[in-house]
C-alpha cells in the first residue's frame, strides 16, 4: 500500500509539474503575441517623420506625440508582399483616383512663421544739438510726427555761439587791401558751418545785417520722430540728442526659425511678408542677416529681412506674417506631397503599374519642397502614383489583405482580386 501510495503520489507531482511548466510557457507566449499586437506607435502631428514606440514629446517642435491610427497600415503589408490591387475604371472615376507623373523638377521650400516690424537700424538718425545752450522752442512737440528734410525742428540760444559770431567779424577785413589772419578766419568759419549756420547765415553775417543769438535747427532727414528727448526751456549740451528720427520707407522684419529649418537660408534668401491689416497685399524683400548662433532655450535661429516701405504701411511692431522661400538649387527627382502614406518609419506610395492595377512601393524621401517630396528611391521617372484616392485604395487593400485569414492562404493575385 505504502509503495502504491508513494508511486501515485510522484506521478501526481510530475503531471503538476507538466501542467505547470506548459502553463508558463504559454502563458510567456501569450503575453509575447500580446506585446507584439499591442506595440503602439506614436507620432507628432506637426511632424509625420517623426515615430516613436512610447508616449513622449516630438524631438523637433516639443508637441505631445499622439497614438498613429492603423490607417494605411495595410499599404505597408501589401508593400511587403508585392502585392498588386485591381480597380475597374469605373470604380476609380467614382472614387476620384488620380495620378501623378513622377518628374524632375527644381524645389521650392517655404518656412512660414511669424515676424516683428522694427525700424531699421541703417535708417535711424540722432538729431544732437551742435552747441551748448537752452532750447528755445520746439517746433516738433511730439513723437510720431512725420518731418521732411529742411524742417525746423527747434530753436536754440546759446551763448558760445553769440561769442564765436563777434570773434569771426574781428577778424573780417573791412576794406580791401587790408592784411588779415586768413588761417584764423577759415578756422573760425568752420567751426560756426559745424555748430549749425548756413552759408547763407554767415554771408549776411559778413554784411553786418545781424548777429544770430538765437539758432534754428532743422531736419537733415526725412522720417518719423520716434523719440524727443528735451522739452521747451530745457539746457542742453554740445552733442546731446533732441530728438531720434527714422525713416520709415524701408524697414526690417526679424523673425525665428528652427534650427532644422536653416539649411538653404542665407542673406539674399527672398521672402513674402503679410498682414492682417492688409488683405490680400504682400511685401517683398530678401533676408539680410542670419544670426550665427542657436537660442538655447527655444532652438530657434533669428533671421532679419529688409523690405521696402514706401506707403509706411508697415509699422514698428506690427506682427505679420513671413513666407522664407528657399530655392534648392538643383532639380530633382519629385512626386506630389498628397501621394506619400506614412506608414510609421517608412513611407508608401501606390504607383499605377497597368490602367487598373495599382501596386504599392516603399519610398525614401529627401527634402520637402511646397507641395512636392523628392524621391531618392522607390519610383523611376515618368512612373505614375496615386496623389489623390490613396485612402480608398488603401482601404481596398485592407479588405482583401484580410481575406487569408477567412481561409485563404498563399499570395493573392490580380486575377483573385476581380472575383471578390
């Protein structure tokens, strides 16, 4: 009894231990299918290219990575097994399929972003006052005023100058013939023409008509004042500012872009500037100046255009839209924008391999040029792909993909596909 006990007992251990062994194991291998079936795939909405296995942030912009949907996941398998999908013509027309040549042509790439109107730093004049003295009046009290050049801006009396005009006339002979410093009077002539007299002035003062106690200032530029700095009755000293006047009629617009965005911008780049304020009018320029260093906090590169500005429509910190178009040089090898699926970390396209077949093909991409991609490999030149109806077929290839599983085995044709 004991010996039968002890018998029954270790089988009873050893098919435990059987039980237990394949449990595990196929348990592991469930959970294996599981991780494989559940591997999600996330992406940037901004950014398609980018792909990622877990939730996180998208390297380029800092967005939230989103959940990839499983749309065109199915044009990823079809391109692993050659698989070709027919479609009547009928079919096509009502499900709006077009195509597309693939060609050679010379890209186009805009960087569109925002910008900021300032006044140009190449355009903006001090108005000092050349002597020492008090400001008599101003004939501009406020900024904001447009002046033209030659207008009075503000009227001054200084004592220094009364002193150097008598100084001059000493030294003006009266008569002819009479000797006179001639070293001296050029040097005292000079510095009157510097503080502020005209010709004129000082031939009316050789005449003995007046001596000029009171000097009026006027504008050497034409533009806005966008600073006055002095007010009525206030002292001032040689070379100090009155007032800071801009000429307006061409300005700077200074923008950031990223930093993947800066290859192909440089001074010279053209750019489209816009406004809300102005519908439908646009402004020209071209990129002037590119920062050479990155902001470490935004990732972003300064860029400055230089537009022209003759109605003055555009004002200093207006906000306003700026279109960089940067011209690839080359011509290469571009399909349409619309016609590439992304399919995680590849890229599909369905290419019209006959007037109802269509098969689809993995692609590498290079740059990104407007509303075309160029193709480094994948579609030969004068091949046609799909640019619009790619979710259809993409659907259709999702229902027939399927059909194995219902008991069909083996790769599908053409043929077999026009009986379902």
């Amino acid at each position: 009894m004991k010996k039968l006990f002890w018998v029954g007992f270790g089988l009873t251990l050893f098919a435990a231990g059987a039980l237990g062994l394949f449990g595990c194991k196929g348990t592991k291998q469930e959970q294996a299918k599981t991780e494989v079936h559940d591997k999600d795939d996330y992406t940037c909405s901004m950014h398609p290219a980018v792909s990622s296995d877990k939730p996180g942030a998208c390297p380029v912009c800092g967005m939230v990575l989103e959940k990839r949907s499983g749309l065109f996941a199915s044009s990823a398998q079809a391109a692993e097994e050659k698989f070709q999908l027919t479609l009547p013509t009928d079919k096509q027309v009502l499900a709006n399929v077009a195509t597309s040549k693939a060609e050679h042509r010379r890209l186009e790439r805009s960087i569109v972003t925002v910008g900021t109107v300032e006044a140009s730093e190449q355009r903006l004049y001090h108005i000092p006052s050349r002597v020492p003295g008090r400001i008599e009046k101003l004939f501009v009290d406020f900024t904001g005023a447009y002046v033209e050049k030659g207008d009075p801006l503000f009227v001054i009396y200084s004592p220094e100058l009364v002193t150097a005009q008598k100084e001059y006339l000493l030294h003006v002979p009266k008569a002819a013939g009479v000797h006179f410093d001639s070293s001296f009077l050029l040097a005292a002539k000079e510095r009157l023409l510097l503080w502020g007299l005209t010709p004129g002035q000082i031939a009316n003062l050789e005449s003995g008509d007046t001596i000029y106690t009171r000097l009026t200032i006027y504008s050497p530029r034409s533009g806005v004042v966008m600073n006055r700095a002095k007010l009525a009755g206030s002292y001032v000293v040689e070379g100090e500012t009155v007032y800071d006047i801009a000429d307006l009629s061409a300005v700077w617009v200074w923008a950031d872009i990223y930093e993947y965005e800066i290859a192909g911008v440089s001074a010279g780049t053209p750019v489209a500037v816009s406004s809300p304020a102005y519908p439908g009018k646009k402004f020209s320029g071209r990129i002037s100046f590119v920062s050479p260093e990155v902001s470490m906090t935004t990732r972003t590169i300064r860029v400055r255009a230089e537009l022209e500005n003759p109605d003055l429509l555009l004002k200093p910190g207006m906000y306003v839209d700026v279109d960089i178009k940067v011209q690839t040089g080359k011509r290469v090898l571009a399909i349409p924008v619309s016609a590439v699926l992304q399919t995680g970390n590849r890229q599909i396209v369905w290419v019209k391999a006959g007037p109802t077949v269509f098969e689809p093909r993995a692609v590498t991409l290079g740059i990104r040029g407007g509303d075309w991609w160029e193709v480094l490999s994948g579609v030969h030149e004068g091949e046609e792909v799909v640019s619009s109806g790619g979710y259809l077929l993409d659907s259709e290839a999702q229902f027939r993909l399927g059909k194995p599983a219902a008991g069909h085995t083996g790769h599908t044709t053409p043929s077999e596909h026009e009986g379902h």
